[in-house]
C-alpha cells in the first residue's frame, strides 16, 4: 500500500490509539504514537506530520495545552489538528479547541466515513497550504533576487533561482524569464563595464606613456647640467615624495602601517630607486631615441612574468599582440645607425634592465598592492623610502649635492622631472587598478612613441621612415593586447536606463 501521508496519534489510552491507527492505515497513512502531550511535542520536534489527530482528555497535559503549544511555534501552526473528544454532547469543549487553533472534531465514536472525510480534508488542506507556503517563499526569492540586482552588485549563477527555475508551474517559467533577462542584463553590464574600463585604461595609458616619455629626454639634459646620476635620482625622489605625502595629509587619507605594509612599500622602493639610478646613468651614454626603444621591452617582460606566474590570461592574441610590439622594437633597434665601440653596447644591455624592473613593479602593483592602500599615500610612501635607499650609495660615490639656485637649469630640471614622477606614478598605479599589469605595461609603448617625439623636439634627434614604420607596428600590438580579462564570475551592478517622458 502506498502511504501518502505521516499522521500523529495523541491519546492516553492505547486501546483508542490502536483504533485510529488501524483506521489510518485503511486510508493508506502512515501514523506514529503519542501517549501523552509531552511526548507528542517531542516527536514533532524529531520529524514532520501532515495532521495531528489529538485526544483533549488526557493527563498531565491535555489537549488544550498541546494546543497552546503548538501555535507558538510558526512551524507547527500549519499542521492540521483534529481533536477527538469521548464527551458527548461536550459542545464548550469543542468550540475552545477550535478557537484555540483546532481544524475540526471527532468524536471517539466515529463512523469511519466521517473518518475518512474529515482526515482527507485535513491532510488535503495541509497539502495546498504546503504548496502555497512553498510558491510563496519561491516568489519572495524572485523578488529578493530583483532587490539584490537594483541596489547591488549581482552575477546570475549567484542569484540562487537555478532550483526555482527548474520547477514546472507558474513561478518556474517566470524564474526562467527572470532568469533570461538577468543574464541579458548582466552580459550588456558586462558589456559596458568593459567598454567602460578601456576608455579609463586608453585614456590612463596615453597620460602615463607622454608622461613617461619624457622622463628621457629630461634625464638625458639632467645629466648634461648635472653629471651625478645617484645625486640626481636622490633629490628627484626626496621632492616627488614630499609632494605625494603633502597631497595625502590634505586629502586626510592617511593610514595605519602594519607589516605586511611596509614589506611591500620597500620592494617597490628598491625596483624604482634602482630603475631611476640607471635611467639617469644611461641617459648619459644612449641616445634619446635608443633609450626609448629598450623601454619598450617592458610589454614583453611583463607579459612573460604573468603568464609564469598565472596572474593574467596568456591567450594566443594577447601574445601575437605582444610579439608584434617587440618586431616593432626590434625594427626601431635595426633602424638606428651603427654603434660606435663597445662601450655603448654595454650601456644598452645595462638599460636593458630598465624595462624589467619596470616589469616587476607592474607585477607587484598588480598582485600584491593592498587594497585599502590610497595611491597618493603608497607612493609617497615608496619614494620617501627610495629616498633613504639612495643616500648611502650616493654618499660613497660622492654624488649628494644641495638643491640651489646656484644649480641653474639643472635645479629647474630636477624640480620638473620630481613633477613628472609623481604625474607617471599616479597615472599608473590607477592604470593598474583599472586595466590589470599587462594592459599597463603596454604604456611603456606609447612611452616609446613619446620619448621618440620629446627626444626629436627637445634634443634635436633625427627619426627615419622606418622607425615611424616600427613604431605602427608597436601600436598594432597594444591594441591585440588589450585590457586585463575579468574573472568569468565578476558581478556587475545594474543600471537602471531612463525613459523619456
């Protein structure tokens, strides 16, 4: 026999229990047995019941009681009670029991068709008042799901209606619908985030590679007024620093430090007190234009180390992309005229190690910068700490200098190029943020473009045919490359379009 339904006796008399059991069983229930009130509660606390069939005369705790208990307790109201009273003619009985929360009555000398009907009616209505408890709460997660994508970020998968969905009534199709246009709505968010995010990343990275750019032909004069490059970089970071820490006490976005803070502060130190002292040793012995091109090898560089280390995508255009930017620097190598003597080689390979410490402060800026780190404070911060890396190095080559106006020229010039660093610093770290490290690397290509220009305007340098050619092809590179790829999970927040009225 197939039972459709769990029932719970509740009598003292067990003989009375055995009668409605064995009715129950007729009707194809399963029951289970309760001897007094107390112990009827503790089942119900074990398992669930679709009727109670419950005695009011009983010891200890009547029927009354039990009632009194199960409407306390939102999960028990729901369950039909039939109460069943040996009194005859007890019509007050009843009707309290009723007030208090009962379905109906039966006397203990029950015709077994009244039987059969009044249970039936009451398992029938626990049932509908089941499915209807149950479309009830689908329908409050439809609509806490169109809360959740009209004041928040929101992803589809992560609206939890796939179980709604899947149901075959009213409330399914319309999770299905829901569904569909959440993730419509989530791919033209995506869209436009996208869309959004290049923009920003376009519009950053044009502003870090003119910026930058000009850091060559600035150093390259530097060096012509004032020949102590460890000296030079000294002042240039103690001024740039100053000025990013003066910017964060204005905007009162200084922080706590903490360990972890401060290790990643002086990594970043270290790259770019380094990056600078060779820059400005470099720029005394390689052209304008040459120092330029090996700049641009830092695309190439980053692009290697995130594809190592996993941080980004190494999809294959990501990689013609940045193949085809370093045919163009090669192309630019190519296009210069015949070296003369060993010694500028060794200049140029030295140089070389500009771009890839470049590539690890963009790997570091993009996989370890802490979050609640402001960029103004980070990196005046940072160029406070490449201040006091510097001192001692230019102490024992006896390169520390005072900035006076004795200096001339070079005292405008350092004051420039500490301008320009913070300008490429906060360019970058927000070019970082919004574009990911191998987008941002790709700005050492426009910076290649710039520093080309600004080395033909202001040190009178020649640019052929061919190196215009070369630097095509770079560009052609940096738009294969493109910005960082979102996480396939990312959420989006919903914007509401507006209708015209």
């Amino acid at each position: 026999m197939s039972l459709s339904g769990q029932v719970l006796v509740v009598d003292d008399s067990k003989m009375s229990r055995r009668k409605l059991v064995l009715a129950l069983r007729n009707l194809g229930y399963a029951s289970i047995e309760a001897e007094s009130g107390a112990a009827a509660l503790a089942l119900l606390r074990e398992r669930d019941f679709d009727l109670i069939l419950l005695d009011i005369m009983m010891p200890e705790m009547d029927g009354f009681q039990v009632l009194q208990q199960l409407r306390v307790d939102p999960a028990w109201a729901e369950i039909p009670v039939l109460v069943i009273s040996g009194l005859e003619n007890d019509a007050e009985s009843v009707a309290r029991a009723i007030e208090m929360g009962a379905t109906d009555f039966l006397p203990k000398q029950f015709e077994l068709t009244l039987f059969r009907a009044r249970v039936n009616a009451c398992i029938e209505k626990k049932r509908l008042r089941t499915a209807e408890l149950d479309h009830l709460r689908q329908v409050d997660r439809l609509i806490a799901a169109a809360e959740l994508m009209e004041t928040s970020t929101f992803h589809p998968a992560k609206l939890g209606l796939a179980d709604v969905a899947q149901r075959s009534d009213a409330v399914g199709k319309l999770a299905r619908v829901f569904r569909d246009m959440a993730e419509h709505v989530y791919a033209r968010e995506r869209k436009l985030q996208r869309n959004v995010r290049t923009l920003k990343g376009g519009a950053l990275l044009l502003a870090t590679g003119v910026a930058s750019g000009l850091g060559v032909p600035l150093s390259i004069l530097l060096y012509q007024e004032i020949p102590m490059p460890m000296g030079t970089a000294l002042w240039v970071n103690f001024l740039a620093g100053v000025i990013c820490l003066c910017l964060t006490v204005a905007r009162r976005k200084v922080g706590p430090m903490s360990a972890p803070l401060v290790g990643f502060l002086l990594a970043w130190a270290v790259l770019h007190g380094l990056s600078t002292i060779v820059m400005f040793e470099a720029a005394g012995r390689v052209t304008g234009i040459m120092l330029s091109i090996i700049l641009a090898l830092q695309g190439f560089t980053v692009f290697l180390l995130a594809a190592i280390l996993r941080i980004e995508n190494p999809s294959a255009q990501r990689f013609v992309g940045l193949c085809i930017g370093l045919a163009g620097v090669l192309l630019l190598l190519l296009a210069r005229d015949q070296l003369q003597g060993v010694r500028d080689w060794v200049w140029i390979m030295i140089a070389v190690t500009i771009p890839v410490m470049f590539g690890l402060m963009d790997i570091l800026l993009d996989h370890k910068h802490p979050p609640n780190l402001d960029p103004v404070a980070g990196v005046g911060l940072m160029l406070v700490m490449a201040t006091a890396l510097t001192f001692p190095l230019a102490q024992a080559n006896g390169q520390v200098f005072l900035l006076t106006p004795d200096l001339g020229f070079g005292a405008v010039l350092i004051v420039l190029e500490a301008f320009r660093t913070v300008a490429v610093f906060l360019f970058y770290v927000y070019l970082i943020a919004v574009a990911g490290a191998v987008f941002g690397s790709q700005s050492a290509y426009v910076s290649t473009v710039a520093g080309v220009g600004w080395s033909i305007l202001l040190l009178g340098e020649l640019l052929s045919i061919v190196t215009v050619a070369a630097l095509l092809l770079i560009m052609v590179g940096l738009a294969l490359v493109g910005t960082k790829r979102e996480a396939e999970d990312t959420e989006v927040r919903f914007t509401r379009r507006k209708v015209p009225t």
